[in-house]
C-alpha cells in the first residue's frame, strides 16, 4: 500500500458496504492512484500484467467500481463508448478538451466555470455538489494530432 491515506478511506469504505477486504483490491488502488492520466479498465490490467501482476480482469473492473463509489477515482466519459478514469484523490478540480479526431486529452482550470457552476446551482435553487465539464473539438495543428495527417493527406 504506497498511498496509506487512500488506503485507510478505501478499507473503511469497503467494511461499510461488507466488501471483503484484499491484497488485489489494494493493488488495483496503488495502480490507479500511480497511472499518468486517463485509463480504462483494460488499460488498467494490461499496464498491471506487464508488471507481473496476477490480478484477473474481472477483479480489475470490479474494484474500479468500488474505487469510484469510494470517491478516490472519478469515472469519464469522453466518447468512444470506453468509461476512462482518473484519480480524484487530493486533485484540484480540472476540465477537459477533448480532440475528437485523435481522442487527445487536454486537462485545464478555469475559476470561471467554478463560478458559473455556483451560480448556476443557486439560481435553480440547488446547492452545487460537483460538477464536470469536457469541451470536444478537433486539434488545429497537424503536429499535435495524429489524425490530421491522414485525414488531410489522403
């Protein structure tokens, strides 16, 4: 267990809702917490078999599950019909770009959407508990995507 803070709150988590408590399901949040960027499930276990883990996919898919109720990872959706997740574990919240082309992603802060998000919940008469926002579009320069390439040489 490399991050013993997430550690506590995922074991806590897990004898609240009676979940067995194991080895593998510690592993699968040290390997979250540790992965650069975003990941999908798959991503996930192969990154931890190339490692010599012997965590079965199921178990991988299961846990992020958990990891996600347990609040220590955020769950999303960019397209592609593949959930990706990222570490919400002591993160400032954060916004995507996303390149629709080449499936780029492009984290930034913005007070403003804090503010309008704020805003937004009070005028509605709501009180704002989290918020997400992921801008799609296409890179403009052929040198940070992939796809331009192919699409504009063919």
């Amino acid at each position: 267990m490399k991050n013993k803070q997430a550690s506590e709150i995922f074991r806590e988590f897990l004898k609240k809702g009676n979940n067995r408590i194991t080895p593998e399901r510690f592993e699968i949040l040290d390997a979250a917490l540790e992965f650069d960027g975003h990941f999908s499930a798959d991503d996930l276990f192969i990154a931890m078999k190339n490692n010599n883990s012997r965590v079965s996919r199921a178990t991988v898919y299961n846990t992020l599950e958990l990891l996600t109720q347990a609040e220590l990872l955020s769950v999303r959706n960019f397209g592609y019909k593949v959930n990706r997740y990222e570490s919400a574990f002591k993160r400032q919240n954060h916004y995507h770009l996303v390149c629709i082309d080449c499936g780029r992603i492009v984290e930034f802060t913005e007070a403003k959407l804090e503010n309008i998000s704020e805003e937004i919940s009070t005028k509605l008469g709501f009180e704002a508990s989290s918020h997400s926002f992921n801008i799609f579009a296409r890179c403009n320069k052929k040198t940070n995507c992939p796809y331009y390439d192919r699409k504009h040489n063919s």
